[in-house]
C-alpha cells in the first residue's frame, strides 16, 4: 500500500513526464469565504451572459457533489506560451490561447494519461477530470495546490512562468499529502489595473465579465455594447491584454506542444485576408481550433467591427453586406 506522500511523488512524475509544466495537492475542503464570495456574485448577476456560473454554483462549492467520497483535488498546468508569434501589425488579434488546436483536446488526452496510470497503479481509485468545461473553481483550486495565485488581473500566476497556463483539474478519492497553498506575490503592481482599455477590472482580483474583451468577443453572440466598441484594439478573439503587461511573463518560456502552433495560413493572415474570407475557409481553417466554439457569423461581426464599427450593428447582418 502506497503512502500519502509516495502517492504524490508518482503522480508529480508522471504528469511531467506527459508534457504538464506543473502540478499539485490539495484536499477537498472549501473555505467558507469562498463559498461567500461565490454566492455574492451569483447573487449580484456578476456572470453576465454566462448562465451555466449561476446554474451550477452548488457543484461549484460542493466537490463531494461532482464526486462523492472525494479525498484529493490534483491541479495541473499546462503551458501555451507561443513558439511562433502571429505579427499584430495590419493585423487582427486573436488570444495567444487559440493560436492551435482546442485546448480541451490537448488537456483531455493528456489527463487521460495521467488518470490511467493512477488506475493501473491503485486499482478501484476513481477519478473525475475537468479542464476549463466544468462547475469547478479551477484558479481557486489551483492556487489551493500550491501552483499559482489569482492576481489582481482574476487569472491564475505563477512566480516563473507567468500566466498562459491551462488549467487541469482531477478529483479523485485517493488520499494524498496536501501541497501548501500558494500566497499572493503582487504586491503594489497595477499594470492590469491600468492597461485593461474597457475598466473591465474594476478593482483588485475583481472582474466585471460584461466589460471583459474577451467575453464579448468569444461569449457574447449578441450586439457588443456601445461603450466597448472602439476599444478592441483590433481584437476579434479574446484579448491577452492584462497578460501581456504582467511582470510575471517576463519568465514565460514557449511551449513544446506541436498541436498549439499556428497554421502557416493563419501566421501570414492580414487584416485584408480576414476582411475577404467566408464561411467556407472560417470552416477549413478554424474547425480543430477555439474559434469554432464563437462561430462564423460572431467572429465575422467582430472583424466588421474592428474595421468599421458601425457596420457591426447586428450579429445576424449578412456578411458582405
């Protein structure tokens, strides 16, 4: 029979060996000022256009409801940093995250790995994974793990490699030795704070979702409000913006995942190209990637809308016209 810590040390090494950058322990005990935090933004509405926060908040703040007998939540990070850099000049930007494959993919096959080996090596362990699909507090877990903090930009940082992590998250009922929760390094910094073009971040470690580029670009599939029109900054997909100003990236180091790399059709894109292309090429060269999940009409309203806002009104306007 395997110990706590014996436990942690084959694991740590095995979801190394399959490409994730870090990972740690921690038990299944929510703090009450979370479950707090979490029902007051419930409450205020503060999830958007984003239903599914509301709709699954008791799973959310309960482990033991996505798995009963849940002993151990593992937390990994998988690394996105780019290799190959798409230009931003006479360009426009999507998020470094969408740069490849769908994520989800990627981090699908590598837990699979990892929660088949926990398998072989403790028969009748159970395990349920998660990564960036479902009711989990994943930056709160990760940060519980040991792996990272939530900065004042709401994502999850680490000291030496920054912000462009994905997150994984496993339950299990294996019992391991709990990693020490990561503290908040911070300090004074107000990059994010400033450089956000919308005021998405209001305060501190607090973000209001509806000003967020990201979340009308990828999210909303309704009319972008006025207010944020003109502040895209030519962003068509996500926004990266508090990443990029981030102290911490500095030490971001390029990734070693092949699928995360860009097309070539993609890297030699211009504002002219995305202005001419239709349905047929959003559908050829977008359909393994996280574009696919906002569409052709959405992505194609947000180019419109980088290029003249006014022609950008409605989300259904037929394209060309």
């Amino acid at each position: 029979m395997s110990t706590a810590s014996e436990i942690n040390t084959m694991i740590r090494e095995k979801a190394l060996s399959v490409g994730f950058s870090r990972i740690g322990f921690t038990n299944p005990v929510l703090a009450e000022t979370t479950r707090s935090f979490y029902s007051r933004f419930v409450e205020e509405h503060g999830y958007a256009g984003m239903h599914y926060l509301r709709r699954y908040a008791p799973e959310r703040t309960d482990p033991g409801k996505l798995l009963p007998g849940v002993k151990t939540i593992i937390a990994v990070l998988l690394n996105y940093y780019p290799q190959i850099r798409i230009p931003e000049e006479d360009n426009f930007i999507i998020s470094k995250y969408a740069y490849g494959e769908d994520h989800h993919i990627i981090l699908k096959q590598r837990l699979q790995q990892l929660t088949s080996f926990m398998a072989a090596e403790w028969p009748g362990c159970t395990t349920r994974t998660f990564f960036d699909s479902g009711p989990v507090l994943e930056k709160m877990w990760a940060q519980r793990c040991g792996i990272g903090w939530q900065g004042k930009n709401t994502l999850l940082i680490t000291k030496k490699g920054g912000s462009f992590f994905f997150i994984g998250i496993i339950f299990t009922d294996l019992e391991s030795a709990p990693d020490a929760p990561e503290t908040d390094h911070c300090g004074t910094c107000d990059r994010c704070l400033k450089a956000c073009p919308t005021g998405a971040l209001e305060k501190p470690y607090q973000l209001n979702i509806s000003r967020c580029i990201a979340y009308q670009t990828i999210e909303n599939k309704k009319q972008i409000p006025e207010e944020i029109r003109g502040k895209l900054k030519d962003r068509i997909f996500g926004c990266d913006i508090c990443q990029d100003v981030c102290p911490y990236n500095r030490f971001a180091e390029p990734h070693r995942v092949p699928e995360f790399n860009p097309s070539p059709e993609l890297v030699h894109r211009r504002k002219k190209e995305w202005l001419e292309f239709g349905e047929p090429d959003f559908n050829r060269i977008f359909r393994r990637t996280a574009l696919s999940r906002t569409g052709y009409s959405a992505l194609k309203r947000n180019i419109l809308m980088g290029s003249c806002p006014a022609q950008a009104d409605s989300p259904h306007r037929k394209p060309g016209k």
